[in-house]
C-alpha cells in the first residue's frame, strides 16, 4: 500500500462525503426498521425481522470494505483492473451453471448459507476497466465511434451476459455508468448522434427480439398506470398510493397504512422509497434526495480534484453508479419510469447491493484522499 500523502490528520478523510452517506446509510436503517415491522402476521413478520438484522451485518462487511478500498492507492487498481474484470465474467457465466432462480430471473449464486448477485459486483469492475482505457487514451482530437468501440465493448460483453439472466436493470446501469465515464471524453457531434441512433436501432431489437413478455408489460404498464392496477400495474400503483398518503409533513413513523397492513410489495427491498415518503412526507423526501444529490455533485468534485485521468473517471463511475441506481429506484416508486428492480443505495436491502455501493464508495475516498 502506498502511504497517505502528508497532510494534517483532519485532511486524511473527506468529511462531507462521509457524513452524507453515514447519514443516508442511518436514515436507510432505521426506514428498514418501519419496512419490516409490518402488521402482517407473526410468520411474515418473523421473516422480514431477520431481514433488518442481515442488513446491520452487511453495513459493517460494507463499512470494513470501503476502508481497505479507500485505504488502497487507486492506482493499484488500475493495474489489476484486467484481472479484476475477466474475474467478473467469468462469475456472470457460472450464473448460468450454478445459479438460483427467483421470480423467473437466475441472478443469485447460493454458496451454503451465503448467495450472492455476480451482476452487482460488476458495476465498479466495469468502471476500473474503461476508466483505465480514458487513462492510457492519449488522443487530443475529437473521438468518434470507431474510437470508443474499445469501451463500448468493455461494457457490452457483460451487458448481455446479465440481459441473458434476465436483468434489465442491472444492464441499463452498466451502460449509463461507462457512458457517464466517456462523457469527460470529446466526441464528435456527428458520432454523438450515430450513436443516438443506432441506440434507438438497439432498444427496437431488445424490445422484439431481447426482452421477456413481463419486462415488456411492465412498460406497458408504465405507459398506462390505470390499465391493469391489480397485475402488472400493482407495484407502481401501490407506490404512488403510499407517497401520495404521505402528503406535506408524513403520517409519521411506522404509522404508514400501505407499509403497516401489507399493501406495499418489496418494501424493503425495491419500494424504501415509498415506506419512507409515506411516514415522512414530502419534507422528508426533499432532505433525502438533496442527500443523494450531493452525492452525485461530490463525485463531479472528486474527479476535478484527481491528480490523473484515471482518478477522474474512477471517480464519475462510481458516482455514476449511485446516481442512475437513485434515479431509476425513484422515478420507478414515483411512477415515472418502468419498475425495472433497480435499488435505491445505502437504503434497499440486499447485500451484494450495499457492498457494492460501498465499494464504489470507498473508490471515490481513494481518490479524493490523493488528489
């Protein structure tokens, strides 16, 4: 490990990226708490107990792996990061082999005890990897497609091994991440719209030829919330509902209706949003999202502030990486955007989610520790 730089002690960490995700990551906990304390019968309520408590130990397992990240010079990464990502492949390709299937999706790995999503620890794989082509990219000119063909294939391989599971949110994620990453890049502007087309020509073929019938209704449904309330329309209408309940100032905590008797689904997992927006209003909400806001601004700054290319493009994959997972899970619990199961960082539970939030999290600290 390379040494901190020398610097005064209070200068060693980046307090204000610190305090914001403590305070995210506490305001999640104790959201998860109301999410999970359901009036819905002992057996469920049991179940959704033990839930709160696995998300304590993931916080912890995610805290000490920040730490030995941010701990770890990041350029350390960019040398392993080919390593790193091959590993990664091969991980998405033992899905097909050796994975668990849930609601018609094989995403989850089960070691004894322990399952784990490959997909999830994908996302900062990717981004160490096509940060690492921006760092060793020396043209000064525009670039133009033929010129990101390199990245675009980094991140289009593991694309369409998790669209294969099938995950369409996961896939959305890594490709707007590493597209965030090629924007500190210049392009031509004609590339740019050749580009714009052929992802139109793409989203017509996944739509016919890629997607499943249930990721297809699910945007239907999106397209008309009030078509089908009681079957695929369900999840998005039962959101609203407990956002609308919420009104300006909230019912107030765990006194949420649509959490409390059961009406709201995935709760803990894909709607915290909706818990936390119904017991606590739209002031609640505000402070929330300008929480996740200077998380994505922070990661703007952090990359400004890198000493290398690679830093800075570390550093917006990862922001990335949160910002378009707060974007998705909440226009989704808003009825804005399609239910795609895309989480909402530091609150949803799920482990190999929160891990990976903190790993992008502690790539961040790393940078912002050398800058």
């Amino acid at each position: 490990l390379h040494s901190f730089p020398t610097r005064r002690s209070s200068d060693l960490v980046d307090m204000p990226l610190l305090l914001v995700v403590v305070a995210i990551a506490s305001i999640g906990l104790v959201n998860l708490y109301s999410a999970t304390s359901a009036y819905i019968g002992v057996a469920q309520r049991g179940a959704l107990a033990e839930v709160y408590v696995t998300q304590i130990y993931w916080i912890v397992v995610g805290i000490l792996t920040a730490t030995l990240v941010a701990a770890i010079d990041y350029r350390h990464f960019e040398r392993i990061a080919p390593a790193l990502y091959i590993g990664g492949l091969l991980t998405l390709c033992l899905v097909f082999v050796l994975a668990t299937d849930v609601r018609g999706s094989s995403r989850w790995i089960r070691l004894g005890a322990f399952t784990f999503q490959p997909s999830e620890f994908m996302k900062p794989l990717i981004v160490l990897m096509v940060a690492r082509h921006i760092q060793n990219d020396s043209k000064v000119e525009a670039r133009t497609l033929v010129d990101l063909l390199i990245p675009l294939g980094i991140t289009a391989v593991p694309v369409i091994l998790v669209m294969l599971q099938p995950d369409l949110g996961t896939s959305l994620i890594y490709l707007l991440s590493a597209g965030s990453m090629l924007a500190i890049l210049r392009v031509r502007g004609r590339s740019v719209a050749l580009g714009a087309a052929l992802a139109g020509l793409a989203s017509y073929l996944m739509w016919n030829y890629g997607m499943k019938e249930y990721q297809r209704n699910r945007i239907t449904s999106f397209l008309d919330p009030e078509g089908d309330k009681t079957d695929t329309g369900w999840h998005a209408f039962q959101s609203q509902t407990a956002i609308g309940n919420g009104g300006l100032t909230g019912e107030g905590f765990m006194q949420g209706t649509q959490n409390q008797f059961g009406f709201l689904p995935d709760q803990h997992s894909d709607f915290p949003f909706s818990v936390f927006a119904e017991e606590f209003g739209f002031v609640g909400c505000v402070g929330l999202i300008v929480r996740y806001e200077f998380l994505s601004i922070w990661a703007v700054h952090i990359a400004s502030q890198a000493k290398d290319r690679f830093g800075a493009a570390v550093a917006i994959g990862c922001g990335g990486i949160l910002f378009w997972h707060a974007v998705f899970n909440l226009g989704m619990t808003m009825g804005v955007l399609p239910v795609v199961g895309v989480t909402l960082p530091l609150f949803s539970y799920g482990g190999s989610s929160l891990v990976t939030t903190f790993v992008s999290l502690g790539l961040m600290m790393s940078v912002s520790l050398r800058r």
